[in-house]
C-alpha cells in the first residue's frame, strides 16, 4: 500500500482496483535499474560452475 498509496501517489480507488501485474509494472516504472530474476539458462549456468557435491 505504502508504494501505491505513497509513493506512486495513486488515489485509492485506483490503487485497489490494480491488478497485481499492474502493481508490478508500476513498481518495477520506479526502479528500473532493478535486474529480472535470472532465468533457466543463467541458472543451469551458475549450477554447473558452482556444483552442490557430491549427492548423498
């Protein structure tokens, strides 16, 4: 609430109407320096350099 409310400044009878994607549009407007999660590949990646062990 306090993003909409406050910091998108949004009146509240748009705020609760948002969806929660178009919440996470808004927030992500704010902070666009902010990296996506990292997807399947990068991860298979970081899992192969980085390996847990050996399995139990």
């Amino acid at each position: 609430m306090s993003l909409g409310l406050g910091t998108l400044r949004m009146p509240p009878e748009i705020f609760w109407r948002m969806t929660l994607p178009e919440l996470a549009a808004a927030a992500r407007a704010m902070r666009p320096d902010v990296r996506k999660a990292m997807g399947r590949e990068e991860f298979d990646g970081l899992m192969i350099r980085y390996p847990d062990g050996a399995a139990r």
